[in-house]
C-alpha cells in the first residue's frame, strides 16, 4: 500500500523509516556494549586475583608479589561512613523542608534548583574546595586542620552527598498521600512529631534508597580524596592522617609500572564495581516495587 | 491514657447542656478547670508551638546549607587564587608567556613561574568537543529505540543497563580506557583516521603512545551517553500522546511521527539535555586523566598527547611546589567550578521547560 501517490516518494519514505530504525537499533547496540566490554574484562581480569589474601592483607612493598587492599577497603567504609554522618541528616533535614514547609514557596524552588546544580559540579573542585578549608588552613581550635587527613576526605565526600539525598528525600515525601498526613494532625500529633515519625516513616524506604543511591555515588569518587586523604600504604583508621581508599588505591595502583599492582588494581575496580551495582540493583528493585506500602 | 482521664473534670449533672441551639444568651466560653495541666502535659511531649517552630527552623538551616555550601565553594576558591589573579589577571586565561630567547611558548612552567591555563582549556573544549560529536547521535538514538520503537518486555532491561552506565565510577572507565580502550584505539583507528582525514591537518601520525585527545573523548563520550539518554527519554515521554497521533492520522511513517510529532515538540529539552551532558564531560577528572597523555601543550593534531583543567589540578595539586603553582590551580578550579554552574544551570531551565518542573532526574 503505497504512502503517498507518488510511488517514488513513498519508496523513499518507506526505506527512510526502515533505516532509521535500524541506525537506532545500531545506536542502542553501540551504547550497551561498552557497557558489556567493561564487565566481561573486569571480571575476566579481576576475578583470578580475587582471594582471601586480597581482603585480609595490606600490600606489600614493591616488587614483591601478594599482598591485598585489606586497608583501602577499610579506609573507604571510614570515609564513607563519615560522609554519611556529614551528608545523610542534612540532606534528609533539606528534603523534609522542600516536602514539608516550603512547598511552592520561591526559596523552595531556589534551592531545588541549586541542588541539581551542585550535582554537576565536577568532584575535583569540591576536593580543592575542602583542601583549601581544611588542609591547608591550621586553626588551632578546631582539629583536624592543618594537614591530610580522613576527615577532610569524609567532609569532600559528604559535601557531595547533600544535593542527593535531599532531592530524593523531597521526591519521595512528595508521594506521601495527605490523608496520612492529616490523620496524625487530627489526632493531635505536633507537626514535628507527625513529619518525623510518621511521613518520613511512611516513605523510609524511598529515602533509605535515595540515601543508597548517594552512597554508592560517593563510593566510587576519586579525585576528591586525591589530596585531602591522600592515600596509606598502612592500616589506619585514624581520622586524623591520611586514609587509603579503594577507588584512590585502584587509580594509583593503575598507573604504576607494576604488574603485580595492576592485577591489584583489577581486582579492586571488580570489588567496587560489584558493590555498586549490587547498590543499583537494589536500589531499582526497591523503587519498582513501590516504597509505600505502609501508606493508605 | 489513664493520666488524660485523671484531668478531666467532674462535671456535675445538674449544668446546663450548652449546646441547645435555641437557648437563652449564650454564656461565654468556661475555662477548662483542668486547661493548665493539660497544657504542661502536652508542653512536656513537645506538643507546643516552640517546638513545632525550633523544628520548622532546624529544617530550614539544612536546606539552606545549599546555598552556604556553594557560597562556601566559591568564597575559598577566590581567597586561595588570589595570589595568580594579582600576579596574572584576566591574561592568565587567553595569553601566555613566550621564552625570549627561542621564541617557544611558556605555557605551564612551574619551575620558572609561567602559568596559562590556555592549554588547558584548549584540551578541555576539545575533548569535550569530541566526546559531544560521538555521544550526542548515539544517545538520541538510544533513546528514540528505547521509548518509541522497543518492544515492552526489553524497555526495563535496557533502560536498565544504560543506567548502570551511568553508575560506573570514572577511575573504573580510566583504567578499562588506558588497559582496553587505548591499544585498541591505538591498533585499529587512529591509522584509519590518519588515512582517511589526515588531509585536514588534525591527524597526525606523531604519537606512538594512543593517548591523546581522540582517547579522552571516546572515553567521555560513553560517559556522558547515560545522561544525555535519560534525559531525552525523559523530555520526549514529556511530548503528550495526541501530538503523536495528530501525525500518525496524517499518514506519517514512525520516523516522520518521531521527527515531526516528538522531536520537535522535545528539542528544546534535548538541547538542554545534551548541555548537561557537557557539563559533565567539561568537569570529568580521572579518566581523562588517564587517558589525555597530560602534557600542557597545544596542538592541531588530535592524536597529541594533551590535558584538561580537570586532568591537571588531579596530577600537580597534591605535590604543587610553590605557592603560586597552587593558587594557579586553585584559579583554574574556580573558573572550573564557575563554567559548570553556569553550564548546568543553563541545561536546567531548559529541560524544566519542557517538562514544567517536575523534579528533575539528577543522573
């Protein structure tokens, strides 16, 4: 059946529409498989180094087979759990504000809008940013000054997690229907009592998944931690020195002349890699089941 | 429960029942015998309006310590630059020094005190550039198959795994780029691109190595695919149906409804996307890093080894010799950290247009 009444136009037409779906089919193609490229190699690369040793021992020195990143992954769960401290209650103190009080207010809508602006901004600048404050300022009261340290590290890494977790906050008290809400405010409840323990319970699993989604974020940033924690070839988890972490360890373990610490390194982005999309994964199955199942 | 019922009053029987619509002059209203007790009691389980208030306003500081983080941000940015602003100015963006005696160009010489951030800027634009060139088409493809020609059960899968793209950290895609990518760019494409474009000047077969400003861009532009898809599927869900089958009963094929009925109902939120996705690509450290070859020159010759004003605070910062070498980096970190926001903020207000402010993705 032609399309149109010239037969050469609608040829045309015809072989257009076929070709172009074909070029998206390509496209689709060409993304997903560096997406595959990536995970095949990994695991292919990263599995054989894969061994008790790699989460028990720190490494050796140079030149020197064995050893692991027993204390990059430690340092890491420091850090990010100092981000976390930094980042989770004042991004979840944000969302309940945008969700809560200031609904449709002009302030609302500006700090929206920064958040999703200082999500862009790239993670290095946060880094200088939190050198500059932290680092290289010594201020005799306050400690942690003066010096690398993992704290810095933790405050980088929690400064990013801010935005994150408050817009997704937002987004999931949004989906509280109001009949909860004006139930507990009928029955008497303070206001600050009826948010906390009621709506934000009501939509805990949205924002514990808006918290994770962050976090496996935060896990895998680098150049943040590049020279506010520095790096250990040591165990330490004193917040006061510098802290080794997993993705920082994987980047200068990359870039070295070593193999032994390129098999390191491999194994290492396979750990990280799983942890994350392990997060992903969870966080997209929470989601698409519905997070309020404890409303209406 | 037993505590509420103790305060209440005994009420004799014989008051009169107040409620009777028709009664006498209404009495004004008796103060509950009990009112005070019953407000300490309330005041000590933070039933009051101070609480409700201290709450409101601790909510209030969080969400406001946006706005402080980034005014932090940039006000510590600007005090530690201040050393290269006086020393270099405005020039320290577009100029640079020249050796007196052999005439080269000084651009980045830590030792002897030249600082530009020409080069630098140089290999950002480019590569951003490029990784543009490359991501831009794919992703809108990605994203025409995924929301207009892909059948149901392989929507959610796809979808899916494109944002896990986006979920990779950027020191994992540097090292699979520097171990992978490279020797593959290396081996295969770049004598094809000296073969076949090498007539315009930009390939040249000078750099033995692969890495370059070709490497950092196929790296950043898998990078920014996940995002710029996203946000387009996103933009052309946002096109209402009926645009779609006015086209449809005009007897358009799906490519003419795709181009006629959504993509030029969705271009404004696709050019904003499509900046968002440079933004990132302009701000993406580590694997450019990797990948760029990192040596603060210009050249014509895209194979070239380069570097980016992301790639370069992450390789001098830590082990900066002197103060001015620092406070150069801090500057190009600001001016780093000023073209992000803009460039973001830009992107923002488009895809808001298109889908009318609801909340925006932030992947």
């Amino acid at each position: 059946m032609p399309l149109s009444g010239n037969p050469i136009r609608s040829k045309i037409r015809a072989v257009t529409d076929n070709t172009v779906t074909g070029l998206a089919v390509l496209a689709t193609v060409l993304v997903i498989a560096p997406l595959v490229a990536i995970f095949v190699y990994l695991i292919y690369k990263g599995a054989a180094s894969l061994n008790l040793d790699f989460f028990t021992k720190i490494p050796k020195p140079v030149g020197e087979v064995g050893g692991g990143m027993a204390n990059a992954i430690v340092g890491s769960a420091v850090l990010l759990a100092l981000a976390s401290l930094i980042g989770i209650p004042i991004g979840i103190g944000g969302g309940i504000y945008l969700a809560e009080f200031g609904r449709g207010t002009k302030l609302a809508n500006a700090i929206r809008f920064t958040a999703d602006v200082l999500n862009g901004v790239p993670s290095i600048v946060m880094g200088v940013a939190a050198y500059a404050l932290i680092v290289s300022t010594h201020i005799s009261l306050i400690p942690f000054t003066g010096h690398f340290s993992a704290f810095a590290g933790g405050v980088a890494l929690g400064i990013m997690m801010i935005p994150t977790v408050c817009r997704t906050t937002e987004e999931m008290l949004l989906m509280v229907p109001h009949a909860v809400r004006e139930a507990a405010l009928g029955l008497g409840v303070p206001n600050w009592r009826s948010v906390l323990a009621i709506t934000l319970r009501t939509a805990s699993p949205g924002v514990i998944t808006g918290c994770m989604l962050a976090f496996a974020r935060v896990a895998g940033e680098t150049a943040p931690l590049i020279f506010t924690a520095l790096g250990n070839s040591f165990w330490s988890v004193d917040l006061n020195r510098p802290i080794a972490a997993l993705p920082l360890q994987i980047y200068v373990y990359a870039l070295s002349p070593y193999d032994d610490w390129h098999r390191l390194a491999w194994a290492g982005a396979l750990v990280l890699i799983v942890l994350i999309v392990a997060a992903v994964s969870l966080v997209r199955y929470v989601t698409s089941r519905g997070v309020l199942k404890g409303a209406s | 429960m037993s505590e509420i019922r103790a305060l209440q009053p005994q009420i004799p029987p014989s008051q009169p029942n107040a409620s009777s619509a028709a009664s006498g002059p209404a009495s004004p209203p008796q103060p509950h015998p009990a009112g005070p007790e019953i407000r300490k009691f309330l005041r000590e389980r933070g039933n009051s309006a101070a609480a409700d208030r201290s709450f409101q306003i601790l909510m209030v500081l969080c969400a406001l310590s946006i706005f402080g983080i980034v005014a932090l941000i940039a006000i510590v940015l600007m005090m530690r630059s201040n050393m290269a602003w006086h020393q270099f100015g405005l020039k320290f963006f577009y100029t640079y020094d020249k050796d007196p005696v052999s005439g080269d160009a000084l651009f980045w010489d830590p030792v002897n005190g030249h600082f530009s951030a020409v080069p630098f800027i140089y290999g950002t634009l480019v590569s951003s550039f490029l990784s543009l060139l490359l991501a831009v088409p794919l992703a809108i493809g990605v994203a025409i198959f995924l929301t207009e020609m892909c059948p149901k059960a392989l929507r959610g899968p796809l979808a899916f795994l494109t944002e896990l793209l986006a979920a990779i950290p950027s020191v994992i895609y540097g090292m699979w780029a520097f171990f992978i990518l490279v020797p593959l760019l290396r081996e295969h494409v770049n004598p094809w691109l000296v073969k076949g474009l090498g007539w315009s000047g930009l390939f040249v077969d000078d750099n033995p190595t692969g890495l370059g400003y070709v490497s950092a861009g196929v790296i950043l532009a898998i990078m920014i695919l996940p995002i710029i898809s996203s946000l387009t599927r996103e933009v052309m869900s946002a096109v209402p149906h009926s645009q779609r089958e006015a086209v449809l009963a005009l007897g358009a094929t799906r490519w003419e409804m795709i181009r006629m009925g959504v993509l030029r109902n969705a271009r404004i939120g696709i050019v904003g996307a499509v900046i968002l996705g440079l933004g990132r690509a302009l701000g993406e450290t580590m694997a450019v890093a990797m990948v760029i070859g990192n040596s603060a020159e210009i050249h014509h010759n895209l194979l070239a080894n380069g570097s980016s004003m992301a790639s370069v605070i992450a390789n001098e910062y830590a082990e900066a010799s002197s103060d001015l070498h620092r406070s150069a980096l801090t500057e190009l970190g600001l001016a780093l950290f000023i073209v992000t926001i803009l460039v973001n903020a830009l992107a923002r207000i488009l895809v808001w247009a298109v889908t009318r402010g609801a909340p925006a993705e932030n992947r």
